[in-house]
C-alpha cells in the first residue's frame, strides 16, 4: 500500500517537475505518523512515573528531621560503630 502510494505520488512530481518537493512531502508525511506515536508513548511513559513516584511518596508518609539530641538513624538493636585508631 505505501509502495503504490510512493509510486503514484512520484509519477504525479515527476509529471510535474517537481521532485524535490516530493520527497520533502512524502518524507514528512511517512515519519510524522511514526514519530507522533513514539511521542505520546514517552509522554505517557514519563506521565505514569511521575504519577508513581508521588504516589509512592504520599504513601511512604512524611520525613522527619532528626533535631540536636536525636539520632539521625534508628540505633536498635545494632552495636555501636568503632572508630579505627588514630596514627
């Protein structure tokens, strides 16, 4: 079907001496299908993530800051680190 298409609209430019025009057009109209679709599928991809990662967000619940006499990560149940000693 885009063969007979191709050929007919080369016949009709070739008819009418304008060949570069032709290829500018049936170029354009050949990728701008393709491409319109890997658009809206990168859109959508990238929408979906997005959606993800805030609902994940909402979901996981609020951050809390450690203040001056809080650890800034939970200690229970784990020994205290060593430090190496020093030279």
């Amino acid at each position: 079907m885009i063969l007979a298409y191709l050929l007919v609209t080369a016949v009709r430019v070739v008819a009418l001496g304008r060949l570069g025009d032709m290829f500018g057009r049936v170029f354009l109209e050949l990728v701008s299908g393709p491409f319109h679709h890997a658009l809206v599928t990168v859109f959508s991809a990238a929408a979906a993530m997005s959606l993800i990662g805030a609902l994940t967000s909402v979901l996981h619940g609020r951050h809390h800051q450690a203040g001056p006499d809080q650890p800034v990560a939970s200690t229970k149940g784990q020994e205290p680190c060593q430090t190496a000693p020093s030279s």
